[in-house]
C-alpha cells in the first residue's frame, strides 16, 4: 500500500459511500469529527514513541496517515498539492531537512 492506494480508495469510498464503511461514517460525522480523530491519532502517535514501542508506533502512524488522507479527501486536495508543496520547501532558503 503506498499514499496513492490509499488515497484511491478513501476517495472511492467517499463517491460511492457504501453501508458499514468506517471511512463513510467519517465522511458523514463530518469535518469537526474528522479533525478530532486525526488530534486522537497523534497523540496516540506521540504515545507509542514515547514509550519507545516500534510495533506500536508504526500502527499508530498508520492510524495517521489514514486520517490524514480522510482529511485531504473530505477537503479536496490532492497528493500532488501535497508533493508540490513539500518540493516548494525543498527549494526554500531553508527546509524542514536541514540539520544546522
């Protein structure tokens, strides 16, 4: 599974909304229940880190990244908006990568 996939399939299941889909009762809770668990999700995420559980942190980071794409679909923006934003960084002064 790759961003892409993922994507795909939460905008998917966001066009067809099919009965008994957790990414569907999502969609249908609503932007401000969207938002709560994605804030769930990363403290869930600091959580597991903290506790230096590998395991746990790559679920919880999983967790994540799912939210996040419901959020990117639920407000219509695409990877590529994301990709480009990140490059815009890379070409800055100074990017989220630089160590000094």
């Amino acid at each position: 599974m790759n961003f892409e996939n993922l994507y795909s399939i939460i905008a998917e299941r966001k066009k067809a909304m099919p009965k008994n889909s957790y990414t569907v009762s999502l969609f249908r809770q609503g932007l401000d229940r969207i938002i709560q668990k994605l804030g769930e999700e990363a403290v869930e995420v600091v959580i597991a880190a903290k506790d230096k559980r590998k395991n746990k942190t790559i679920q919880e980071v999983a967790d994540l990244f799912f939210i996040v794409t419901v959020l990117l679909v639920s407000k219509n923006i695409t990877l590529q908006e994301i990709y480009e934003e990140l490059g815009k960084r890379r070409t800055g002064k100074k990017n989220f990568t630089d160590t000094s």
